[in-house]
C-alpha cells in the first residue's frame, strides 16, 4: 500500500510557523492605554481538536441557507446505500450460477436459459453497484465543490478583515501553503469520507447481516472479530504515527517560508553575496523534512504489515471452517465461492479503509490550520451600530491621541491638531518621530489608546472602516502594485472606472507619455510587486491610481521621495491641482515638497514641537529652520 500522506513535491508547507504571533482579541470596544492583543502560539498553528473541524467542515456540506445542496447530499448517500445493496447481491446470483451449473443449490436441473438469465441478473446486479456509484458521484460534486469554495471564500475574506498588525507579523509563504493545503484536504477527505468510509460502512454491515443468515453466526463473530481487530489496530497505529505527519507540516512550512522570504529579497541576496547562507538556511528545514518523511513511511510499513497479518487470519480462518463442510455436503460450492466471495468484497475496501482513515485524519490536520485562521479574531472591528461615514468638507481633527503598538512604548503623546476643509496640512520630523504612525490611525489600522480622531465630527470608531477607508486616498512611500497590467492596477482605485478614465488619471499623475513608448502601452504587465517598474514609475502609478479613487481626504506619505527632481516639481503641480479644494494630509522628509503647505506641524517623539506655515517656521529659527538649512546645504 501506497502513501499518500505527504505533500507533494520537494518543499509543501503547512500552516505557518511564524506566519503570525498574535492572536487578535476582538473587545468590543476601543483598546484601553497600553493595551495589546494576547500573544499565545498563532491561532492557526495550534493542534486543534480534529472532531471540531470535522463538524466545522459539517456545515459548508449542510448549508442551511441552500436546500437544493441540502436535498443533493440526501439523494447522495442514499445513491451510496443503494450501490452496497446491489453489489451485496451479486455474490448470491453468482453462487446461484454456479450452484446450478454444478446440479446443486436451488436449481439442480436449470436450462441453459435459466443460467444465462442469472448470469445476465449477475451482470445487472454489478452494473447498477457501478451506475449507483457514479449516480452518488454525480451528486455530491455540487455539495463538494461549493464546500469548498465556500470555505476557501471564506478564509480569504476573513484574513482582508484582519488588523494590520496580523499582517505585519505574518509571513506570505507559509500562509498561503496553509490555506492552499487546507483546501486540497478538504477536498479528500470529502472524497474519502463520500466514496470510501461511508461505502465500506454500509458494505461492513450488509456483509456481516448476509452472513449471519445464510451461514450461521460463527461466520459472522469471526468476520466481526477480524473487522473489529483490523480497525482498532488501525486507529492505534494511526494516532501513534500521526506525530510524523505534524512534524512533515511544521518542517516543510518553516522550508517554504525561507524558500519565499529569500526569493522576494532576491536583490539583498545578491548584494550580500549571501547566495550560500541562503542554501544552507534552506537545506536545514529540508533536512528536517526529510528525517520526518522517512520516520512516516517507516511507520506506514508498520501499519501495513500488521494490517495484512489480521486480513490473512481472518481469511484462512472462515475458508478452512468451510471446506469440511463442503466435503460433508453441508455447503454447496457455490455457498464456498459465495463466502470467498464476500470475504474478498468486505476485506478489499476494509483495507482501502485504513488507508482513508489515515488520510481522513491527516487530511483533518491541514484542515485545522486553515478552519483556525476564521477563529483568529479582529484587533479593530466596526462598532455595534457602526454607520457609513458622511463626509462634508472633511475637517479632520487629532484630539489629544495617545498610542503606542506595544505597552511598553507609546508613539504619540496628545497629539492635537485640525485640518480644515480644503485645506493643507504637512507633518514633518526625524525618523521615528511617529509620522507614518498618524496615517496608519487615520485609516483606523489600529485603535487609538486615548483621545479621538474626527472627520467632521465623526469619531472613526463610530463608522464603519469601509467607508472611511473609501472616503481617504494614500499615495504611500512605498508603492507595492499587482502582478498584472498597468491599466489594472491604476484602475484599483476605481474598479469599474473606464479606460479614458484611466488615462486621464494616468496624464494628471505624469505618466501617460511614459506609457505609451512601453510596447503593450497600458496592457504591460508590471512584474511581481511591481518591480519591472522604477521607484518612480510605480510611484506615478500610486498616484494615477489615487487620483482616480477621486477621495474626499488625501494622505500624501513621502508620495515624491522616488522620483528625481525634474520628476518631483511636475508631479508636485499635479499633486497641488488634485488636492486642491480637498482636505490634504503630507507625510514628508523632504521639506522642500512641503513649502506651500497651508500649515506644517514639527513631530519629534511624537509630540508637535513647531507648527505654523513654512516662512513663520524659518523666521522662528527652531527645529524646522535647522531641518531645512541642513537639507538645503545636502542639495547643494
């Protein structure tokens, strides 16, 4: 026997081992000063109980809200039973063939007729076993794959529903192994729990009852026997080397995950040389891999050889206790074909289902990872009552926030300030002073620990994210695209935008010309993550795509520190026309994109330090005025 519990190919990952560290606690309410979400071992790689995600599995086969699935899957198993019964039957009919055949049984003196009758019943009787299999087939592939679509759909929704603080810790490989996994495990435990656990259930039973009548219940306490040895050894076994199977899951994710990690930062590899610290990285989570497979398939010979050790007793035991009897004539040679017979239809699948349990349960540990992550819960989510924002003019307010991510480090400090509608507010300071921080609040990525920001009076956590989140636009300081088109992804900020739209954002933003010398022009594909575009180009891209979400309020984080000077003035003037009339939010280092800034706060340990406009700043000869002078003297 064959086994099929590893993952296939050289390196398949499991659910993530340090994909994420946090499990995140939804309070209901704002996080309170110095709070942060418990830490335990990250919800989707904890062992869970396996009979839980069975019946979580359950439900998406039940849907409560689809009838027509629900009759499907009725109509399925009773297809199911009623392929055991004909094929229970064709031992019988073929005894009875040979019975008479032979001038035995029922019909000693039977007509070349009446045998090619039974042995046309025979034939029928196998056929419709087979028609009644691929009946129950045909019915449950539209249970099946809406199951899983259902649960895939919605594991991915659940994980964009998650706070920005699960993601930061996550890592991309093991993840998304853990879900593709899991959806390949559902789908066979699906198929060896409909065509393989529940058959061979029904064939146990109806077997064991045809012979308890036919042949006497010493036949059948030795069939139970044999029946019930084989599968509580096989559970033993089983339980025991299912710690193997965690072991592949654990290795082969944390493989992956380098493999992914080293892949996507091909580029410092290469500027490190680090090409064989990589390898040797790589090659310890295979060698971890490997030391587990084989200690598997070690222990799958085990379980085999104890397997056909009972089959055999079992067989040799019910054929030597009928011979004697067909010697003294108590049984017809059909009735001794008709036990081998029976003995060969319960034990071939028997055996089959010691192999579908171990998958079935192999199968429930990939499961587990992905049914964890829809337990793992949102750090920020919408109020009860939550209503859609209403934004009118867009006065955007700081009151007195507090926040830092850990307890142990607060990164804002009552921090107050306004930005009137229409109006333009850049915030500038040193690294770390806590300015990307005031976007990520703005976008209500985390919760503020005290204090409260408003649009127009609206504190963000009595709306919902979704409409704050559509009423906001970002060009962020470093733009990420997808591995599509260029037109795709200016159009991401407007999905059903129309191609002129798109080119018209595409002119404002400085990148029209641009586009149109590349051979494909709009329909160029962009490379993963964007990289067969400059840091500029995929930065007026952001923007094209910024301004065709055409947002109330703007957030301009660093939105010109990739582009070149010549690059940056023009972008500048196309920047100042789209904000125009719109509430605007700057994020810069460089004091130069900021001069025409209605007013500028200084943020320094995330306390304002200055505030006023660019020539008030100067003529105070404080911070700003040093940050300036020392940035003009570095461009000179």
């Amino acid at each position: 026997m064959t086994d099929n519990t590893a993952p296939t190919g050289q390196s398949k990952a499991a659910a993530a081992t340090a994909a994420s560290k946090n499990r995140e606690v939804d309070t209901g309410k704002p996080s309170p000063k110095g709070a942060t979400p418990e830490t335990p071992k990250a919800s989707y790689e904890r062992d869970g109980n396996q009979l839980v995600t069975a019946l979580n599995l359950l439900r998406y086969l039940w849907p409560s809200d689809k009838p027509r699935l629900r009759m499907l899957f009725v109509f399925t198993v009773l297809a199911i039973l009623l392929g055991q019964m004909f094929l229970a039957v064709t031992p019988l009919v073929f005894a009875t063939v040979v019975d008479a055949v032979g001038g035995e049984g029922v019909f000693p003196t039977a007509s070349i007729a009446l045998i090619i009758g039974l042995v046309t019943a025979f034939g029928l009787a196998r056929l419709l076993a087979q028609g009644s299999q691929e009946l129950s087939s045909a019915l449950f592939i539209f249970v099946g794959q809406n199951g899983i679509r259902t649960v895939a759909l919605d594991t991915f929704r659940h994980l964009h529903q998650l706070s920005l603080r699960f993601h930061l810790d996550r890592q991309t490989g093991g993840l998304s192994r853990a879900i593709e996994r899991g959806t390949k495990g559902i789908e066979f435990v699906l198929r060896m729990m409909t065509f393989n656990l529940v058959p061979t259930t029904f064939a146990i039973l109806i077997v064991s009852a045809i012979l308890l009548v036919n042949f006497g219940t010493l036949y059948a306490v030795i069939t139970f026997v044999t029946v019930v040895g084989y599968i509580a050894y096989t559970i033993a076994v089983t339980e025991w080397r299912i710690k193997y199977r965690r072991m592949m899951n654990e290795t082969d994710s944390e493989a992956t995950t380098k493999a992914v990690d080293s892949l996507l930062n091909y580029e410092t590899v290469k500027y490190f040389s680090n090409e064989q610290h990589e390898a040797v990285r790589y090659d310890s989570a295979l060698k971890g891999y490997e030391s587990a497979a084989v200690n598997s398939q070690l222990s799958l010979s085990l379980l085999n050889l104890g397997q056909g050790v009972i089959i055999a007793g079992g067989l040799i035991l019910l054929l030597s206790m009928a011979v004697p009897q067909v010697m003294n004539g108590e049984m017809t040679v059909g009735d001794f074909v008709a036990i081998q017979a029976y003995l060969i239809q319960l034990y071939l699948p028997l055996n089959f289902l010691g192999f579908a349990y171990r998958e079935i349960k192999q199968g429930l540990v990939d499961m587990e990872y992905m049914f964890n992550l829809l337990e793992v819960e949102r750090e920020v989510p919408d109020q009860p009552g939550a209503v859609p924002i209403a934004v009118q003019g867009g006065r955007l307010a700081f009151d007195a926030v507090d926040f830092g991510y850990n307890d142990d480090r607060q990164i804002l400090h009552k921090l107050d300030f306004t930005v009137e509608p229409g109006k333009t507010l850049a915030i500038v300071g040193p690294s770390g002073s806590g300015k990307s921080t005031i976007g990520r609040m703005l976008f209500r990525f985390y919760d503020v620990w005290d204090g409260g920001i408003l649009i127009d009076g609206q504190d963000l956590r009595s709306v919902t994210q979704s409409s704050l989140r559509e009423a906001i636009g970002i060009v962020p300081q470093d733009t990420v695209l997808f591995n599509d088109t260029i037109a795709y992804n200016i159009a991401y900020g407007r999905p059903d935008a129309s191609r002129e739209d798109v080119i018209r954002a595409a002119k404002l933003a400085q990148i029209h010309n641009f586009i149109l010398d590349l051979p494909e022009g709009y329909d160029t594909r962009v490379g993963e993550r964007g990289l067969k575009l400059s840091g500029g180009e995929r930065q007026r891209v952001s923007i094209a795509r910024t301004i065709l979400k055409d947002p109330a309020i703007l957030l301009f984080d660093e939105a010109t520190s990739a582009l070149d000077t010549d690059t940056e003035s023009a972008i500048q003037a196309s920047l100042a026309a789209v904000s125009k009339d719109r509430t605007t939010l700057i994020i810069a280092h460089r004091l130069s994109t900021v001069v025409d800034a209605d007013a500028i706060i200084v943020l320094d340990k995330g306390k304002i330090v200055e505030n006023g406009s660019h020539h008030a700043l100067l003529a105070r000869d404080g911070v700003y005025a040093h940050m300036w002078h020392s940035q003009q003297e570095a461009d000179e």
